[in-house]
C-alpha cells in the first residue's frame, strides 16, 4: 500500500468540507452537481451484464 501523508488526507478532508459547503449554499449547482456521474459507467460490461439476464 502507498503511504498517505496525513497533511494530504488533511487537505483532502478541508476540500470535501468546503465542497460540500459550497454545495449547501447553492442548491441548484448541487442538482447539476448530481446529475453528472462520479465515475464513468463502463458501458459494455453493463450491456452485457443486461444481455445476460
């Protein structure tokens, strides 16, 4: 495993804070926000996945 410096997961932490705050304060941002995928859906393995049932 890489060693994670604790003033990294620190920053980390103090961004998703203030992501979040942003985020609070501008709730139309927020929708828009959580209409775009975190993770882009591997697409093939769904169809298949879907093909196979």
């Amino acid at each position: 495993m890489l060693p994670i410096s604790p003033d990294f997961v620190q920053a980390e932490i103090s961004y998703r804070q203030q992501l979040l705050r942003q985020e609070y304060q501008r709730p139309s941002l927020f929708r828009r926000l959580r209409r775009t995928p975190v993770a882009p859906v591997p697409r093939a393995q769904v169809v298949r996945a879907r093909h196979a049932m």
